[in-house]
C-alpha cells in the first residue's frame, strides 16, 4: 500500500495481513522480507480499511 504525504511517500509492505515494515522505494519493499509469524488479528484490524477502500494505491510485489 502507497501512503504520499507532501513531502515523503512511505510503501507498507503487507504479506498475508502481516505488516511487514515501511520503505521509500519498491526496490526496498521487494526486499523486505520477515519470517511469517502467522495471522495478525490486529494488523488485520488496522489494515482492512485502508486496503479495501480503493483510496491508496497497491503495488504486488
């Protein structure tokens, strides 16, 4: 998911409902990778809305 302020754009790199991290670039976010530490019930929560909303831009990795 794409977040652009005025002055920085922050990538959230989401696998399976599990926050990965926040990068600058999609070169950083393809090699963000973590163990899966299984389902996040609250960054499920957190996430949702913002992802189905169609307001921020997704990129797949």
């Amino acid at each position: 998911m794409v977040e652009t302020g005025v002055e920085m754009t922050q990538i959230h790199v989401i696998d399976h409902w599990f926050w990965l991290g926040s990068v600058s670039t999609e070169a950083e976010a393809r090699q963000l990778q973590r163990a899966r530490q299984g389902f996040d019930h609250d960054g499920y929560k957190i996430l949702c809305r913002p992802l189905l909303s169609g307001v921020f831009p997704l990129i797949e990795l």
